[in-house]
C-alpha cells in the first residue's frame, strides 16, 4: 500500500475555514503528526498530503488545505492551491469550529461539492468545547444535505465514526478504469516495448510501464517485456502471435514496421490518455495541429516534473514536429507538475502527456475546461502517432476514437 502512486489513491481532501482544525484532524485521522498545527489562523499554507491505508476502501491520501477565507495577496494564491486540490478529490470532508457553527459560508461550499458531484462529510470539531443537543443536531443536519459528524482531537472523540463515515459515503466506483484488462482475456499474451535510454530511471521502469504490466496479471495474462531491438526477434520466437503489442510512444515508428500488420498496436501514453479522460477528443486536436497558422500559441503539459535531457519530448521533440506540420512561426509554452494555468483561451490547442501522475478527475477537469473554453487538446502518444504516419493503427484497439479519426479526415 505505501508503494501505490499517488494518482491511483482515492484523494480526500479537508476543507473550511482558517482554524477550524483541518490539520488538527488530519493528524488524528491518520494518526501521525502530518501537518504542523496552532492556533493562528493560518497555519496551513501549501496543501499537505498524507498517503495511509483505510479498509475496505484501500489505499487513500488525505489532503490537508488552507483555509478557503484566507485574505490578502497570498491568501489568495492560497486559495487557489486549495481549489487545485479540490479538482483531484474522490471525497471531501468540510471542517467547521463548533463554536461557529455551520454557516452560509460552509453552506456555499457544500453546493459547489454537490455541482462537482464529490461525495463529502460535514465535521463539527472542537465538540470538547460543548456538544449540541438532539434537538439541536437535528436542525443542524437538516440545514445540509450531507452527512455530520461531530470530532474532537483533543480526547479522540468522533475519530473512529468518522472514519466509517467516509467508508460509508465514498464512492468505491469513482476509481480509474483498466488501463488494458478490457483489451485483452485470461491467458493472452502481451508484449511491451520499452527502451531503456538516456531518460529511463537506473535500476527501474518507468511508472506507465510499472502499472501497464501490473494491469495485465490482474487480467491472468502473460506481460513478455523486450526493447525495442529486440521485437521482432521475440514475435518471431513466439508460437502464437501476441493479443497486443504496446510500445513506448518515442519507438512507435520502428515497433509499427517490425509488428505484423495483424498484431494491434498501441502506446502506453494512449492507454493511459483512454483510462484518464476522452480519445475522440484527443483525435480532435490533432486535426487543430494541421490548422495552426503563424502567431498560434501551443500549451504543452507534462503531470510530472523531471530533469530536461538535451533532446527533451515536451521541450524540443513536440515544438520541432509540430512546426513541421503548421510552419515555424508557433509559440510554445509549457506547464508541468499540479501547476495547470487557469487562463487558457489564448491557446490553439494544447499538448498533455498520458497523466501517468494525474489522477481521473485532475485530467478530466483538464479535458473539460478546454472543451468549453474551445481549446483543442490532444495527447503526446497521439501526436507521435500522427507525425509518423500510423495513428489509425495506434487508435485501431478503440473503436470510438477510430471513428472519430476517421470523420477528422486525418486516417
């Protein structure tokens, strides 16, 4: 459990205002001193996470965030990293003082949970200070529309029936879906091609290969991993051709010519687009790519942050293709890690790795906005896939994204 990613935990996020004792009671949740607590309001700055196991649920990540009252010019940018969280959350528990009661405040925040369609627990702390009546619970919980709970740290009390609040209320559904388990049946084989160069980790694979091959023995298959020098050699050792064929995107061109037209073939960075959000979107910004005229801007965003090698894909490799097919006068800017700008109708189209560290609902809120900000956006396994001629065999595996290639002209 300590070693599942981040973006494969259900995220529950603590929200209220400023010293209502968020930090407080994500250390009595998970038990550990994970967030620095005090009694000035303000404590909490930058969001704090906490990964831990919580049964049946799995693994989870509690995430601690500042006060949505927070003021002035950094309260603000608080604010805004606070609502960054809130994009990525499964669960929310919304904290209050119970000496302050529920207000119109917390009430507003509740309807926004509601309209985002994010299960979520009130919490009354600091009930040491005074617990209210029956009488009086009950006209507290009909002012909301969500579960109450009623917690303090200081004796414990409510800790453990909060726990099972969040048990109870979660939506165990609202988890990502198979990467490649519906692609493939009991007994196949899978082959990956994974390069091992410059930019692979010493020692390790890289996680969207980790998890591709985790995905494929909970399916009962067989996962053959070869380099991409060493493909046709291992199809040509096998008695039976593979079910699929997936590839790091960066190979795709000498993985296509040395696969057997009859073996699908796909990238991880497409598997991991398909789980995380739309395909037939994604295939809608490729066609944006072939419209681009001089002075567009670009946004290209990796869910990850790493050290730039000389040949970088998101610095050089997609700038370079993508002036290729649209001419040279593009303007490129980058995004990267958590950080996703707010203001994006500038941009023409934008480029996203496959989210490999972006959770389903961070890369669903992604898609979405530029949708109705009519941005295109499209995916870096697609875009390779397109610059070297075999994106209709790529996109062959998932049919509703072949459809819409196909209906973009773009086959």
């Amino acid at each position: 459990m300590n070693e599942t990613p981040m973006a494969n935990r259900m995220a529950i996020g603590l929200f209220g205002k400023r010293n209502a004792g968020k930090s407080s009671l994500i250390n009595a949740l998970t038990d550990q001193p994970v967030a620095v607590i005090s009694d000035v309001a303000g404590t909490t700055t930058d969001p704090v996470y906490k990964t831990m196991e919580l049964l049946p649920i799995g693994p989870v990540v509690f995430i601690d965030t500042a006060g949505l009252d927070d003021s002035g010019e950094l309260g603000l940018l608080r604010i805004e990293k606070t609502y960054e969280v809130l994009r990525k959350c499964n669960f929310a528990i919304v904290v209050a003082d119970i000496e302050t009661g529920i207000t119109d405040f917390e009430k507003d925040f509740i309807d926004q949970l509601a309209q985002r369609k994010i299960p979520s627990v009130f919490v009354l702390n600091k009930c040491d200070k005074g617990t209210p009546t029956s009488e009086e619970i009950e006209i507290l919980q009909k002012s909301i529309k969500i579960p109450l709970s009623f917690t303090s740290v200081y004796d414990g009390t409510g800790i453990k029936a909060l726990k099972k609040k969040i048990i109870d209320h979660a939506n165990y559904e609202d988890v990502e879906p198979a990467l490649v388990g519906d692609l493939i049946d009991s007994g196949d084989m899978v082959v990956l091609v994974t390069p091992i160069d410059k930019s692979a980790p010493k020692g390790r694979l890289i996680l969207p290969q980790q998890q591709t091959i985790r995905d494929i023995i909970e399916k009962d298959a067989i996962a053959m991993i070869t380099k991409e020098h060493e493909l046709k050699h291992t199809l040509e050792s096998l008695k039976t051709p593979p079910a699929l064929v997936i590839t790091d995107s960066q190979a795709f061109l000498k993985v296509s010519a040395d696969t057997p037209p009859e073996i699908p073939l796909t990238s991880f960075s497409i598997l991991f687009a398909r789980q995380k959000t739309d395909l037939a979107e994604m295939v809608k910004g490729i066609k944006r790519i072939e419209q681009l005229v001089p002075g567009d801007k670009v946004l290209i965003v990796e869910g990850c942050t790493h050290h730039r090698q000389a040949d970088d894909i998101g610095k050089v490799k997609i700038p370079r293709w993508i002036r290729q097919i649209a001419g040279g006068d593009i303007e490129f800017h980058w995004a990267a890690g958590a950080h996703y700008p707010k203001e994006i109708d500038e941009y023409a189209v934008i480029v996203h790795c496959g989210g490999c560290m972006l959770n389903r609902r961070e890369m669903q809120y992604r898609t979405r906005t530029a949708r109705q900000k009519g941005v295109y956006i499209t995916n870096y396994g697609m875009l390779i896939a397109y610059v070297q001629g075999i994106l209709s065999r790529a996109l062959e595996p998932f049919p509703a994204a072949k459809l819409a290639l196909e209906e973009n002209d773009l086959v």
